[in-house]
RNA sequence: GGCCUCAUCGUCUAGCGGCUAGGACAUCAGGUUCUCAUCCUGGAAACAGGGGUCCGAUUCCCCUUGAGGCUACCA
C-alpha cells in the first residue's frame, strides 16, 4: 500500500449493552497506532445484528470510550460532545446520536442499501450466489456432519441445483433467500498480518459465507468489508478472534478489486484459566470497572499492557496516555493471550491514587461516600468537605479503589465506638497504670490549642511525651480513638477527629475502666 | 472432529545465537516512630518435552505435548 497515505483507523464495537475490557483493549491499541502515526481514528457502529442490540447501548459506549479519554475525530459522537464539529448529522437510527465526517454513514444499520448493491455487484460477477436453504435443512446438514466427525460446512445445493429461472421464480415470490460467498477451490490464500507474520489457508476448507441474512442485513464479512473500503481505512486491527475469516474477507477484496488494508489481529485477553476473557468469571465490562472506583489511567495504563510492551529493557510500569501514544508500535504486540490480573490492576490503581491531590481524590471519592452506609448515617459535620478531605489524607496511601475509601476506618465517622476494653491494654499493662496513661495523653491533648492542633505538632508532642516506651502511651491512645486493632497512627487519626472528638473518646475509654 | 494461532517465574513481561535469564505485580522474610498502610532491603520463583542447525541455543527449523480461538442467517 500507499506508504505516503494517511493512516485511517476505526473501532467497530456492537451495541451489546457495555464495552468489553477486551473490546477497551482494541479501541486503545487502534487509539495509540492511529495518534502515533498522526492518522485518524473513527468510531463506527455495528448494529448489524438485531437480536443482539440493546437499548441505549449505543450512547452509553459512546460515554464511557469518551469518558476514558479516547478521543476520536470521526464517527459517531454524542450531542452535548459536539462543539467545533459543524458538519453532524443527526443519526436516523438513535436519536442522540450525531454523525460527523465525510464517509458516512457511520452505523451500519443505515447502509442496507449500500451493502445490497454492493453484494449483488457479486452475484451479478458470479462470486456470490442466492441461496433458498431452510435453516432447518442446514441445521439437520451440519448436525450429521458433526456426526460423521467432518467439518459442517454448506454443501452448496443453491450454486449447483437452482436453475436462473428457479431464482428469478423465487424472488418474484418473496421466498426468503440469504446470499452466500463462492469460495474457490483448491486455493492457498496468503496473507500478512502486523503481529503475527504471513499467515496461509486452503479455500478447500472454508465455507460459503453467508454475505446478506434473509432480514436483509449484511453479515459482519460483507459489511466490515463495505465499510473499511469506503471510509478509506488503512489498518484493520481486530481481535484474534477474527484471523480465522481473513481468508474470506481479503477474497472480498479481491472480488471487488480493492485494495485490502493491513490487518493486525490482537492477541486475546484471558480469563485466568486462560480461556477468552467472559462474563462469568468476573467482570468483563469496563463499566464495572468504572463503577468500582478505578481510575481511567489506571485502566487504561493496565489494558495496555497486556499485550503489549516497550521492550528495550525499559523497566518502566507507570505510563500515562501520551506516553503510551509516544512509545506505541504494532511489531511490539504480543502474539500469546495475556491473562486479566485484577491484582496489578489494584497496584496501578494506588500509584494512580496517591498521585492525587486531595481536592482531586475528594471529587473523585465522593460519589463513593455517598453510596456508604457509614457516610449516609454520619452526622453533618462527617459529611462535609473539611473532614473528608482530612479522612482522604490519612487514607491516600491506603486505597487501592475509591470505592475502598472509608471502609476501613468507620470510626472516623461513629458517634459512639463500642469495643472491648481489653482492647485498650497495652502487653501485660494492668488497669490502673492504662488509666494513667490514658489519663497522661489527654492531658497533654488538652493543653494543645486548636490552632496547634495538627498532625505535625500532635506527633511531635507525643512522641516526645511517649520517650522509650511508645507503645504503652500510643498503643492504649489509638485503640480508644479507633476502637479498632488496626488503623492509622493516633496522631493522625486525632488530627482528622479534632480536639473536642478526640478528648471525648479518650475519656469514655477512662470511663470503661472503672 | 477439522482449520488457525500461540508457548520465559503463579501473573504481566525483558530477551531478538554466547546473560549468574532482567524487571513489575503477587508471595515470603526482615527493617522503619504502637497496630495498619506507605516506604526500604532481601529471598523463593520460569525458558513444556524431544530432535535437529550451529563451535554454541531461551533465541533458528521440525516433531510431540499443552493451551486457546474459529468452525451461526453473532460480532
């Protein structure tokens, strides 16, 4: 091909009802290769399939890939996303959804009649064929020759036993028809593909796809084909599902005297037993994701990464969208599937999350508070921005998640801690002494002022109060400050409590003593 | 069953004929101002097997094995 040409390149997802991580994974490797090389990339839908098709679907992909920072130029947007974009053209077929650029349309259900022509273009050169079938026929057909242990492909009664005038009879009688794509005999096809090398099959062995359904959509070969033609697509970039029906897309090519774009089929995302990546093994949606509390850079820092890497020795984990664009190549793409390991996913997430500043993490983080137990039952002051954004600072280098944020310390947000006093012992510390002590730190609180009241100054005076033997003044401090075995150092749970809140639940641990 | 693809620590991976096979996550052990987290240090952990080619294979070729994908009027 034309190496001068502008690179083009499109993501095609379905609307099923959510974007796959796998299918995340793809739209990301087509976003770096097509900014890497300066090219444009597109969104396209394929809503090719009826049944499938799931109300809002198309809208709700359309946010969360532009949510995630996955800017395209051309294709299908939304409305409240269309600024400098004059030419939109508001889509026949899902009415928030505006049209932008000049190889439209861009959803496929409104190119029927552009894929009709094209297809009997085909049966007309004699490199398709009308085929009156049954389902239930082809169902019995491919059932025995399951049976028989061969491969069930269709046995091609429509090419050789239905005369041209049967065919003519036929449509003048509306009978049903799909129309199939003649596959040579006895052909080696060879292809290049960007990651894996050339790649060879026999014709001998493919079957006579369907082009056209007898609801009149194109079939995903027919379609795709059409449209990566006529919207001047250079890279195709898919996933491996798809190597096994190269052959039948680059005969498409070939019968239409196109020119057939460079394929890279991605390596598969697995579950951890290693089969494709599916829904019942966990979530699989980006959506869930979303909703869980990870980061966009860590999602997508992550995705692409498996599959993928720098190579060169580099030792780098940490890679921001721009980075990724800079150091993207298709020779460096995996050929082997990459396993979906939420574990590092967790660790990118905290890198992402201490990188936040407080004001960031707290927008970020407050959609998560609101859906808390602990939070909706707070009293006011808990719940507003100061004190949260106090809980954030202790707690930013200990969430993996937003939705972790606050979970782990719910006693910054009770009225009234309950717990065992055998709580409050420090080692072997008998009750008279541990009220001393308890008795000695809030003291020493009390005499800082409001003012001084800050984590520095609370550690400070502290640990100078402490000497020696920490743990015998923190231990028994911290335990009637949190009520709990483990949680952050006194000083900073006291500095998020404040002074009044902080005496107040060092005296009712006095109190349990007595 | 047929066809296609793939194969380095548990996982993500570096490696592109000569390396003590490197890094990261996870894990284990230790350290840092009580517990936790962070952080730091250290440990254990891999070239699926068999043939070639070569002075020399993790690396190139073949076979075996294993894994996965595809085999729809789904994409």
């Amino acid at each position: 091909m034309d190496d001068n040409k502008k690179v083009r390149v499109r993501f095609a997802p379905s609307p099923t009802g959510y974007v796959h991580i796998g299918s995340l994974r793809t739209a990301l490797y087509c976003y770096l290769f097509a900014k890497k090389t300066g090219g444009d990339f597109i969104l396209k839908i394929e809503d090719t399939d009826q049944k499938r098709y799931v109300e809002g679907s198309v809208e709700s992909l359309i946010k969360s890939l532009n949510w995630l920072g996955l800017n395209w130029n051309e294709g299908v947007f939304l409305d409240e996303m269309i600024f400098e974009k004059s030419n939109g053209i508001k889509s026949k077929t899902y009415p928030a959804v505006l049209e932008v650029g000049d190889f439209g349309p861009y959803v496929q259900s409104e190119k029927l009649e552009i894929y009709k022509k094209y297809v009997d273009q085909l049966v007309k050169d004699g490199h398709a064929y009308y085929c009156f079938c049954e389902p239930e026929r082809l169902e019995k057909m491919r059932n025995d020759l399951i049976a028989e242990k061969k491969a069930p492909m269709y046995d091609r009664y429509c090419l050789h036993n239905v005369s041209e005038e049967n065919i003519n009879k036929n449509l003048k009688d509306n009978c049903r028809y799909t129309i199939r794509m003649k596959i040579p005999q006895g052909e080696i096809i060879e292809a290049k593909d960007l990651v894996r090398g050339k790649v060879k099959f026999n014709t001998n062995l493919i079957d006579d796809q369907i082009l056209l359904k007898s609801d009149g959509f194109p079939t995903y070969h027919l379609a795709n084909m059409i449209d990566d033609h006529e919207m001047g697509i250079t890279h195709v970039i898919r996933g491996e599902e798809w190597l096994p029906s190269l052959p039948k897309h680059i005969l498409l090519y070939r019968y239409f005297g196109w020119q057939a774009p460079e394929f890279a089929h991605l390596p598969l995302l697995l579950n951890s037993d290693k089969t494709k990546l599916s829904k019942r093994q966990g979530d699989v949606a980006v959506e869930d994701y979303i909703k869980k509390g990870y980061l966009k850079e860590a999602i997508i820092n992550f995705v692409a990464l498996l599959g993928w890497n720098p190579g060169s020795g580099e030792t780098q984990e940490i890679f921001s969208l721009s980075d990724l664009v800079q150091k993207f190549e298709l020779k460096k793409v995996h050929k082997a599937g990459a396993v979906f390991d939420l574990k590092k996913l967790d660790w990118i997430n905290a890198e992402y999350i201490k990188k936040l500043s407080i004001d960031e993490l707290y927008e970020k983080a407050l959609p998560f508070f609101k859906q808390k137990e602990f939070f909706i039952q707070a009293n006011k002051e808990k719940q507003a921005p100061e004190f949260l954004k106090k809980v954030l600072t202790v707690e930013l280098d200990r969430l993996s998640k937003l939705s972790d944020a606050g979970e782990n310390n719910q006693f910054f947000f009770a009225d009234d801690l309950s717990y065992e006093k055998k709580l409050l012992r420090w080692k072997e510390m008998n009750n008279a002494d541990l009220k001393k002590i308890l008795e000695k730190s809030k003291e020493i609180l009390e005499n800082i002022s409001a003012e001084n009241w800050s984590k520095e100054n609370l550690e400070k005076i502290l640990m100078e109060a402490a000497g020696d033997r920490r743990g015998e003044l923190l231990w028994p401090l911290r335990a009637s400050l949190t009520g709990v075995q483990k949680s952050p150092s006194p000083f900073e749970v006291a500095w998020v409590l404040g002074k009044p809140e902080s005496l107040k639940r060092i005296k009712k641990a006095i109190d349990l003593l007595d």
